[in-house]
C-alpha cells in the first residue's frame, strides 16, 4: 500500500515526538529540546536530542536519526504500516484505503528505478572501457581518485545516438523515454538523450539513482545536461548528493549549498562531505525546506562573480518569507575566479575551513548588497536604500522577526549616515511605563535638522492619517518616529502615536483618540492639504498605501532640507562648487513636493 506524502505530513505535523518517545526513555528538558541517554546505543552522557519543532531525533553519538515513524520501526521493530496505523489511531486520523491509482503509479515509479539503477550501471562500465578514455583523462586533470569516482558512481555516455537503448532494450522505448534516458522525436525513432557526456548520477534521499546530470567532454554546448522532469524526478525538489551530505550533515552539524556537481566532489574529497548542490535553477522554496530540516541556517557558498552574487541576493529573497527563529541562512562569497576545486587544491581542507568561519548571517549580506547597490549620495538614493530594507524586512511572515530585521536595518542605516551608535543600541525604552525615544546627540547636523524642520501641513496631515487609519502605524514606526518635527504640539502627538504602537496593543480610531484626548492633545487638526489618509470615510488600503507614500516623501524632504542648508551656508562662505549642489536639491525638494502633491486630492 502506498500513502500519499501529504497524508505522512499530515501525520507527523499532528505527532507530538516525545510523546512518542518519551514512553520509552527519560527525557529532560533542555531549552526546545529535549535530551537523554540514547536508546539505540549504551552511553553514560547524554547525547540523544528530540526536536518537536523539526519533528525529529537525533544522537551526536551513533548517528541515529528519524521522526517519530521511523523510531517506532527501528526501537519497536514495527513494522511501516504498522508504526503509521499506531500513530493515526492517537492522532485521530484515519489511514487511507488503498488507492488503486496510488499504488499503479508506485509501481511505475518503481518500474523507472530499475531503469534508471541499469542506466547508472552501464554508464560506469563505459566509463572503464575504451570510449571512456577521454572522460578518465578529464577526471584525471580534475585530480579524483578511484574512490571518489567510486563513491559518486560517475560514468560515461558514449557519443553515439543508440548504444544506451539497445544495451537496456529489456525494459522496453516507454519506459526508457518515460525515464528520460531517450529522446523520442515526432514521427522518428528515439535515440539516446546522453552522449559524449561524464554522467553523474542524481539520488533520493534514500539513495536510488533517479536522474543524471551529464558533462560534455571536450567542447560543446550546453556544458551540462540534466535528465528532463520524470515521475521520478523533480530537479525544484531534489538536491544533489542530499542522500550522502545527510549522513555527514549530522556529524558536523551544518549543510553547505554549492553551486554544482564537481564543487560538491571536489570539497567530498577534501573532507568536507556536506554539501549539496541545487541542479541547475536557483534554490527553490522546495529545496530550502530539505535544507532546513538539516540545519537552522544552511551556508550558501556561491562563487565570488556577478552570477554568484546575484544568485545568493535570489536565494535570500526566496527565503525571507518562510524565515523564522530557527529558519536563516548565511552565506560565503568564494574569491572572484575560484571555485571550491580551486581552493581545496591551493589550500587543502583548510582553505575552505576558513571561508566557512566567516560566513555572513542573512541579514549581513542583504545589508551590504542593498548598500552598495548604489552611491548614496543624494537623499532619493538614501530615501531608496530605506524602502528596500524596509520592504525586505516586510516580507517576513514572522511577525516579530520582521520587526527585528527593521530595527536591525534602521539601526544600521543610522549609523551610516552617523546618526545613531549602531545596532547595539536601542532606539526606544520604556520608561516609567511608557516607550520613549532616546535623547538624540546634541550634534550640529541634528541641531539643523531640528530647527529647519518639516512643513506643519504635511505633518498634520500625516498625524492625522496615522490617527485615523492607527493599523498602518506599524508598518513605519520607526520612520515615522525618526521625522524631525519642529512644531511641539505635533511632535508631541507624534510621540504618543509611537508610543501607542509599540505597546502592542490592538489599536483602533476609538483607541488612539483617547489616547490622545488623555494626552490633553485631543488629535491632529483637519490639515489644510487633502489626501485619502485625511477621511476617514476612504478605502482603508489606499489610504494606508498613499499614506507610506507620503511618509517616504516627507522623510526624504527632510534629509534634503538639511542638504540645501548646509550647501547654501557654504555658498555664502565663498564655495563656488556649492551653487550646483543648491540647485540639484532645490530640484529635489521640488520633486518630493510633486509627489506629495500627486497624493493630494480635492475637498
């Protein structure tokens, strides 16, 4: 009988593990784990760890690794079915009846293995024979030994359109064709996919061959070829070399994400066995879900040129929304020319070891890549800088954590422009029951921000946009409590609105209007200037997209109002080069107020 790999999910996300375990051995809480002696091996310290997060066990020391079905068949001896049937009936659920279709198409996958198992054969004969001189030649120049030919089980296709089909003709064109092994053509006969190619086999996590990636040797293109999307084979869900860099996973406590076959044996040489290589698209939401059930925060060492960056910048985006405490990566950039061959060969494991101890946590390499995107030397780029931090930031589906990477990013985009001391400290504290912000530097720059200010019109309008639509305030509290607001009563009322969000309470008009009344303030006045924040009668998703429109522009006025004063005070020293920067920020001041303007709507 076939189960569906949803039903298993299913099952697993509704077994709590150490119950499971737990009937059987001891376990003492340690942190969101849980710890004991191992029951698969005699030890005095304890080195089993159960994750109910991760649904898994694992022992540090004998290398035991499962989910709760997999304990139940290796410590009870249940048999599958038997372990499935155990843990349905205490989690409420029913085991499917049998499907026919279901278990037709676990025949005809099984039916492919073989295929594909016979494939993987031949390939490693060929490669021992005469036609596979030119292959060992290329992968005695690449400096494999026998034992890493051995372990990977490379081969070789010949360069002939029918050797293949006919060594395997027992299984018949469909199968073979339905396996990707032939290509068959309209209305002519099918020939051998894979020729005059090194052929490196593809395995599941259990270790069966079920696709190939084959290298052209010599000249030709494409310089790879991988076997096309199979029943048994989805290249979005798979990861090279998992079923091996698992086991060596467990043992050094970290998976490394490289980008392609040889990398992946070339480091397996060298002592480094775990790694995997995505099969040649950018890492899918699939294949980071495989990864994190290995490791909280899987390093991707990509190579040091544009593709390699741009690939690690793909990788982190894919990953922000599924982030979590326990759900990051981090990242090596490999020096620009050098693979991970290369630096094995100079430098030995050793080499290597090194990059990997300065890897960079997520939130450091998007930091930097949105740094140096571009010069920040006008406020529209710093302006920029800030709404993609921020919309990175935004995408994190863990709310708290979203939070933390905004604040992080702030923190950084502060002392950049030499506002703040960094991201070790805090923007806001509670005092006396409430947040406040932190005195700011008695700097001259901030001294001028403060006494040129932002226009009370717009700010009145923002405030009371904010006060009628209070769930938008969030989502901006710290640009909003950064605005140097030179009109007391509306900083004040600023400050409280700051106030009111970040006590996490659930905020509505009713709420934010006696928060104000009883602040004597008793909200921000009707403003000159009409937007579709300043009614409260507006559809609330516009409003609150115009109204981070306008925050973003105000902001950016006030960065350029500070420029303007700075470069007019040099211009009246006698800096003849500072008339050409006035004027490039009176056409930006200009330009904010156009935007503000295109947000405006009549009364």
């Amino acid at each position: 009988m076939s189960l569906s790999p949803a039903f298993l999910d299913e099952l697993r996300a509704r077994t709590r593990i150490s119950q499971v375990i737990g009937q059987d051995v001891k376990l003492i809480r340690a942190g969101k784990e849980y710890k004991a002696c191992c029951p698969f091996h005699n030890e005095k310290t304890p080195s089993f760890t159960v994750n109910d997060e991760k649904q898994f066990y694992h022992c540090f020391g004998c290398g035991a690794h499962g989910d709760a079905i997999r304990y139940l068949t290796d410590a009870r001896g249940l048999g599958f079915m038997d372990a499935v049937k155990e843990l349905a009936g205490k989690a409420g659920m029913e085991v499917p009846a049998p499907d026919p279709r279901a278990q037709e198409r676990a025949e005809r996958r099984a039916g492919l293995v073989d295929v594909t198992e016979a494939a993987a054969t031949w390939f490693r004969e060929q490669l021992g024979g005469i036609e596979g001189a030119g292959a060992r030649a290329y992968l005695d120049r690449r400096g494999l030994t026998k034992e890493t030919i051995a372990k990977f089980g490379l081969g070789f296709a010949p360069d002939t359109r029918g050797k293949l089909k006919a060594a395997l003709s027992r299984f018949g064109n469909d199968k073979l064709i339905e396996s990707g092994m032939l290509i068959r053509p309209d209305d002519r006969e099918p020939y051998d996919r894979f020729r005059g190619r090194l052929m490196i086999p593809i395995r599941d996590p259990r270790g069966r061959t079920i696709a190939f990636g084959g290298r052209i040797i010599g000249e030709g293109e494409p310089k790879y070829l991988n076997s096309p999307e199979t029943p048994l084979f989805d290249k979005g869900r798979q990861l090279y070399n998992l079923d091996l860099a698992a086991a060596a996973c467990r043992k050094s406590g970290r998976i490394l994400v490289v980008e392609g076959y040889m990398d992946v044996i070339a480091l397996d040489q060298a002592g480094i066995g775990e790694a995997v290589a995505p099969l040649g698209t950018a890492l899918t939401e699939g294949q980071l879900q495989l990864l994190w059930r290995l490791s909280d925060a899987p390093i991707l060492c990509f190579d040091g040129d544009a593709a390699g960056r741009n690939a690690a910048i793909r990788a982190a985006e894919r990953a922000l929304p599924m982030l979590g405490p326990q759900r990051s990566l981090a990242f090596v950039e490999l020096p620009t020319g050098k693979d991970p061959d290369d630096l094995v060969k100079e430098g030995g494991k050793e080499a290597f070891e090194a990059l990997l101890a300065k890897a960079e946590p997520l939130v450091e390499r998007l930091w930097r890549h949105e740094r140096d995107a571009a010069p920040l030397t006008t406020p529209e780029a710093r302006a920029g800088l800030k709404q993609r931090l921020f919309q990175h930031a935004k995408s994190i589906e863990d709310g708290s954590l979203s939070q933390l990477y905004r604040e992080e990013w702030l923190a950084r985009f502060d002392a950049l422009l030499g506002r703040g001391q960094g991201a070790a400290t805090p923007r806001w504290q509670k005092k006396g029951g409430r947040w406040t912000p932190p005195p700011p530097p008695a700097s001259a720059a901030v001294k001028d921000i403060s006494r040129v200010g932002i226009g009370g019109p717009q700010v009145a309008a923002l405030l009371r946009g904010y006060a009628l639509y209070p769930e938008a305030i969030a989502e901006s509290v710290e640009t909003l409590a950064a605005l140097p607001i030179a009109d007391p009563l509306l900083a004040r009322t600023r400050d409280r609105l700051v106030d009111a969000a970040f006590s996490g309470e659930s905020l509505d008009r009713e709420a934010i209007a006696t928060i104000l009344a009883a602040d004597g303030l008793g909200g921000p006045p009707r403003p000159s200037m009409g937007f579709s924040f300043t009614r409260p009668e507006s559809d609330a998703p516009t409003a609150r997209r115009d109204l981070g429109l306008a925050l973003e522009a105000i902001a950016a006025t006030a960065e350029i109002e500070l420029a303007l004063d700075e470069a007019t005070k040099r211009l009246a020293g006698g800096d003849a080069d500072a008339f050409a920067e006035q004027q490039k920020y009176h056409a930006a001041r200009a330009e904010m107020n156009d935007r503000l303007a295109s947000l405006a709507i009549g009364d």
